[in-house]
C-alpha cells in the first residue's frame, strides 16, 4: 500500500536541506526521481547520489518561470514517460521580509515581501500547473506541498513567509478539490507542515556556533512538546503516505510533522 517503487517523482527544492533527505528516502524506495534545481553542480551531486539506488536524472528550472517549467516538463515526459508525483519543496525567506526585534512592521521592505510571496506561492502554484496538467491527462497523480508552523500559530518576526505559506495551504485545499471536481479521484492535492528542522536558513537563528541553543532555539524547545528539533528523514514517512496508494482518499489536508508543537498551548 505505501509502495511507490517505478513513480516517476519530479521535485523542486531537492538540492535542500529537507529536499535532499527526502530524495534519498524516494531512492531507496526505488521510485524514479527527476531532480529540479538551480544549481547544475548540487544537480549533478545529489542524481549521481541517487543513481547508486534508482534511476534518477535533474534539470535546471527556475520554478518562478512558466516557460522553463514547460520546457522541462516535456524533458522529463520524453525521458520518463508520466509524471506520477510532483514534490513543491521550494521555500524560503528573505531579511527584509522579516522584523527584527529593533524594528516593527512599519520598517517592512515591500520588495524583499513581494519576493518571498512569490517563492513560496507562486513556486508552488506554477509548478502545480505545469505537472498537474499531465496529472489531468493522466487522470491521476499526487503532489505535495511544504507549508510551515508559521501559518497556524504566529511566528514573531516572520512576517512574509507566514502570509506566503498562509495562502500556499489556501492553495492546497483548493487546487485539491479543483483537480478532483474537473478531473476525477485519481488526482490528490496535500501538505505536510514541517515543524522546526535545522536547515540552511535557519541554522544561524537556531543554533550557536559551538552548537548550543540561540534564545530562539530555545524558545522554540520549550513549545515543543517532545523537546528536540526534528531530523529530515522524519518527514519522509508521512510524504510517502501522502504519495502512496495508501492514501487514495485523502486530499486537501496539511499533516503536520512538528513533535507536537502545533497542538500545544504552552501551558
Ligand atoms: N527547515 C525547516 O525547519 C522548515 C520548516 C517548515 C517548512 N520548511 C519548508 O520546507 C521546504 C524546504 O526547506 P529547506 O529547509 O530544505 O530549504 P532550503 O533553503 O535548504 O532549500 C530550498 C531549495 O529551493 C531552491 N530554490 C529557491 N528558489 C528557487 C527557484 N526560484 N527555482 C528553483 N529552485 C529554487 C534552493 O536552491 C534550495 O535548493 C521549504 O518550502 C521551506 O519553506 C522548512
């Protein structure tokens, strides 16, 4: 039921932190894997990483450029024959999209905003189009989405990114019944909403550099229930469901894999 051995699964966001871990999970799986970057050489690193494993193969997108996307689908249908999973793991944010404690919002650069808007939503909203159009055609396919703990519970700071993700899950539900009412059960749209996993972005406000807890981290441990930060790899067996025949009923959800965090009050 949780098989995805030969799905074709294209990911945006593999040359990340958390992409990465679970790229790796996909090719032990022995799903066949289409790698979207930026970055040729990080490309090339993680396919020949994979090609130890499962077929794999990666191409250089801009995931906030229609036209590439187009490009690259074609690519990858001639290559790989179907798309069976689209993966949206591109995200992030910017400093001027961020308050810091000396500021307020009213010191917010719009441009810096605008950017991680469009990161964060239309990098998922175009590549959705682009792979779920073959997904219609195919009249099946399941994509996943990265949202965030940020969208449910406010984030000091973290203003842009919030908002982003916000109207990325919005996206989500949509898109979900969207693909179903025009295109049939075989099509499911869902989210995973990671907790809080050290990543390039996020290392610095986290962790000092002898490894101890920033007072972020640690105001983040002390809201999570299980008190530690998750690991990548514990996000690969709740996207492989999601991916998965075993859940074929379910679409238009955000799971949250975050040790707790979401569901506790701090009291
Ligand atoms: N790390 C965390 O704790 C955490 C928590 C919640 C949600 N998330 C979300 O999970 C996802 C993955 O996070 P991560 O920590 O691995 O991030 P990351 O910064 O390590 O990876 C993001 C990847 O996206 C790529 N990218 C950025 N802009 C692009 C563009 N225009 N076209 C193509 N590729 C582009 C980058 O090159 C990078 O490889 C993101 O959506 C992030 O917002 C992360």
């Amino acid at each position: 039921m949780f098989s995805l051995k030969e799905k074709t699964i294209v990911m945006t966001g593999a040359t990340g932190a958390l992409g990465g871990s679970l790229a790796h999970s996909f090719a032990k799986v022995g799903a066949k894997i289409v790698i979207l970057g930026r970055n040729q050489t990080l490309i090339d690193a993680l396919v020949a990483e994979l090609q130890e494993h499962t077929e794999a193969t990666g191409f250089v997108v801009d995931v906030l450029s229609r036209a590439d996307l187009e490009q690259t689908r074609e690519k990858i249908l001639a290559h790989m024959g179907c798309i069976d999973v689209l993966i949206n793991a591109v995200g992030g944010n910017l400093p001027g999209a961020t308050i810091p404690d000396h500021q307020s919002i009213f010191d917010l650069q719009e441009s810096d905003f605008d950017q991680v808007i469009d990161l964060n939503l239309k990098g998922t909203v175009l590549p959705s189009m682009v792979f779920g159009k073959t997904m219609s055609e195919q009249g099946s396919g399941a994509i996943v989405n990265y949202s965030s703990m940020a969208v449910d519970r406010v984030i000091t700071r973290v203003v842009g990114y919030s908002a982003a993700k916000a109207a990325m899950e919005n996206f989500t539900r949509w898109m979900a019944v969207e693909m179903a009412l025009k295109f049939g059960d075989g099509i499911r749209v869902n989210a995973i909403a990671p907790g809080f996993f050290i990543g390039k972005q996020n290392q610095a406000l986290l962790l000092n550099e002898d490894g101890s807890l920033t007072e972020r981290g640690q105001k983040i441990i002390n809201n999570t229930p299980m008190k530690r930060f998750g690991n990548p790899e514990e996000l690969s067996g709740a996207i492989h469901f999601l991916c998965s025949d075993s859940a074929s009923f379910v679409t238009g959800v955000v799971l949250p894999v975050d040790g707790g965090f979401n569901a506790y009050s701090g009291v």
